[in-house]
C-alpha cells in the first residue's frame, strides 16, 4: 500500500491519508519544482522526508530515511548519503514547503466557537537556529538583561484556532522586527465571525483598527494603567471608549482565585472588545473567554518542546530554515489535524487529546509503512485517533498560576514547589466600574 518505484519511500505514515500524494504532487507541480526525470530522490519523496525529519527531530536526515523504508521490506529503495539528501532539499527549495502550508494551514472542524464567534488567538515565539555564519547575518544574535543569545534566533509569529490548537496562518524572520510589525501579513487570516484574542502587547491602536478593518472582533488586553476614557456607558459597568478609530468596550474585572491548600490570590484584567453588546456578550462570560488565549502558548510548547525538544533547528543557511519551518507548521498542522478528527467524532473535546501520544505514533505508523493509503473501508479516527482516545487526558483546569519559568538565569523565580492536583479551585469575576 505504498508508491511504486522510486516513488515508495515517499510517505509519512498514516498522516499520508492527510498530506496525501496528490497534494505534493500539486504543490510540486504550482511551484515547477517536480524533478526533470525520475532520479533515486524524486522531488515528492524529498517533500516527505523533510516532514518526517519533524517527526524525528533528534536524528540526522540518514536516520530520518532509514525509518522511512524500514516498513518497506522486499521493495527496491534507494541508499542515498548524507551529502545526496542535502543536494535534495536544495534542489526543491523553499516554495513547495510554503505552498503546502497554504492548503493545509487553516482552523479544523471543530475549532471552538463561542456564541457563534471562531475564537482565535495570535502571539509570538523564538526559535534558535545553527550558529553559522550565514544565520548568524541572516537572524543575529538577540540581546537581554543576560547578555546576547548563544544562537542565532528567528521570530515565529501564528494565528492559532483555539480549542482545536490549528494553526490558522504564521510568519517568521529576524527578532529585530517586533511582534506588532510581523502581524499585519496575518490579518488577512481573519473575516466575520472571528475572535481574536492577544495580549497587552499587541494593544496598538493602528492595530486594533487594523484588525477591526477585517470584519473580524478583537478581545485584548490592556495594561492596567492605560487611560481609557468614557464616551458611553453600559449597563454592566463596562464602558465604552475609542482608541484611534475605533469604539471599543471596556471590561475592568477583579479575579479572585481562592485554592484550598493554598492562599488567595487577586489580579486585575483590563480587558477592550469590539464586541460592545452587553447583553449579548456578556462580560463576566469574556473575561472566561480571555484565558482561551493560552492555547496558542501551548501550541508552542508542543512545537518546541514536544517535537524539537528543546533543541535548535538543523539548517545552517536562512534558505534551509524557512523550508525547515514550512515543514514543521505542516507537519504539526496534519497531527492537530488527526487528533481533531478524531476527538469531534466521538464528541470529546480535542484539549483533552494527549499530543505526545499523537506524535509518537504517527512516528510508529511511519516506521511500520503502516496506513499511507485508506482501504476500501475507511476509518476515519485511524491508529493516531485511537491510541490519543485510549489514553484521554483529565479535563483541563484553568491556569491560575503566575508566569514562572524554571532556568537559572529568568528573571521569573519560582516559589516552592506546589502541588496542583491537592488544589480545588473557585474563581470569582467581579466587574469594576470606570
């Protein structure tokens, strides 16, 4: 159940069902980048080795093919070396990996919708790449409190669909453009019945209009001490005030956390909308809304994380880390898109999907060769959607723990050690008055 010929190793498991060959071949084809006659290395296979170097983001592109004919017992394939495999990822560049970002990038069915409205959430990441010269003049070196970064590192920018964690659209490049100049090429991932949620930094004015221009509406953050006249006032003690050019509505919430096991603890939101109906959409429901807005922080512990590990990227030229995360957003995409899939079929929600289990066994199915075409009868959960519904993470709680992260040299301290699950937690919203 695999490609004939040279064409065999070209796959990615089971997640071939949802990159399948026809697909690349588009791509390949839009962008003229299919191979002139059919070598070892078709362009299609090298397409799919790229994908399945995400997968197995700890080992050497060598490694990486020797996984993707290791189900292929009795069929003809190619050993290539090392230097051959990057002499084809040159040959197919940048576009293909672009373009198939463009078909499958997108929010899945079942993304979360909150009275009607496809709740979404935009921020930015770093990412480190391979310190050599070409990245280094390409990315630089970014600075801080602690001096400059041991490697070179891009700004990753993404829209991400909550609930489903699906990434809507994305862009990168140098660290030396800030997260408010990166965002305008993303808005045009945004239209009517949308909600973007984001947080204080993305509060500009030339921005919010911006993204009010689209027809979609906008639930950010402000920082508490920012002036926010009144101009009107709704019966909520919400109020309503204009920034640029733009109404928006006013949400100033006390949030009170009460833990048993642990002390109290209160923190003010002031939160802008252009969602102005108060009885439509009211704003204890939006300040709930708001922490949706932390999905988008763990799509990028699982790319980071999850399948990096940690770790840097491979490429050491700018050429090969633009392809580098063209496919890892696809390859990310079509897991999202497999345990989507499989938790709306059976009417779980996709937050309880464990993702590690999702990766590790789309890495089985392509070790195995396992599932790359549907037989006549179609399951349509597959070995990925099982295995993360065998093992279904508990409901997830609400994030109510400050900001900490654990390296020596953060400016953010941890305080003890806490043991969350001996936590029962009550949340109280209570809306300030202007």
């Amino acid at each position: 159940m695999v490609a004939t010929g040279a064409f065999a190793p070209g796959h990615l498991g089971e997640l071939t069902r949802i990159i399948p060959f026809e697909m690349v071949d588009a791509v390949l084809e839009s962008t003229r980048a299919v191979q002139a006659r059919v070598r070892a290395l078709p362009s299609r296979v090298v397409v799919y080795l790229l994908l399945a170097a995400v997968l197995f983001a700890e080992l050497g592109y060598e490694q990486v093919w020797a996984r993707m004919t290791a189900g292929l017992a009795g069929v003809p394939v190619a050993d290539p070396v090392s230097s051959a495999l990057s002499q084809a990822r040159r040959r197919i560049g940048i576009a293909p990996l672009r373009a198939l970002f463009d078909l499958i990038k997108g929010p899945a069915a079942g993304a979360a919708r909150w009275r009607g409205l496809l709740v979404c959430a935009i921020d930015g990441t770093s990412m480190f790449t391979p310190d050599s010269p070409a990245n280094v003049a390409a990315y630089g070196h970014a600075g801080g409190g602690n001096g400059p970064s041991g490697y070179p590192m891009l700004r990753l920018l993404a829209v991400v669909a909550c609930g489903t964690r699906t990434v809507i659209d994305a862009v990168f490049g140098t660290p030396s453009v800030g997260e408010i100049t990166y965002t305008p090429p993303l808005l045009g991932c945004l239209g009517n019945d949308m909600l973007l949620l984001a947080d204080r930094n993305f509060a500009a004015a030339d921005l919010i209009g911006a993204v009010a221009g689209t027809g979609a509406d906008l639930l950010f953050r402000c920082r508490n001490n920012r002036k926010l006249p009144m101009t009107g006032r709704c019966g909520d003690n919400s109020w309503l005030t204009r920034i640029g050019t733009t109404t928006v509505r006013v949400i100033a919430a006390t949030i009170l956390v009460h833990q048993s096991g642990g002390p109290a603890r209160t923190e003010r939101y002031l939160l802008i909308t252009t969602l102005t109906d108060h009885k439509r959409y009211p704003a204890p429901e939006l300040v709930s809304l708001y922490h949706q807005r932390w999905e988008i922080e763990t799509s990028y512990l699982e790319l980071k994380s999850t399948i990096l590990g940690g770790r840097v990227l491979r490429a050491r030229t700018p050429d090969g880390i633009a392809q580098e995360i063209y496919a890892l957003l696809v390859t990310y995409q079509a897991l999202r898109i497999a345990i989507t899939d499989a938790t709306v079929t059976t009417g779980t929600t996709p937050d309880r999907a464990s993702f590690s289990i999702a990766l590790n066994t789309a890495r089985d199915q392509l070790i195995l060769a396992a599932g790359i075409i549907a037989g006549t009868t179609i399951d349509l959960i597959g070995t990925i959607g099982h295995a993360v519904l065998d093992h279904l993470l508990p409901a997830r709680r609400q994030r109510t723990c400050p900001r900490i992260v654990k390296r020596a040299i953060s400016k953010h301290r941890a305080k003890g050690n806490i043991d969350r699950n001996s936590y029962k937690i009550t949340i109280n919203i209570t809306i300030n008055s202007g």
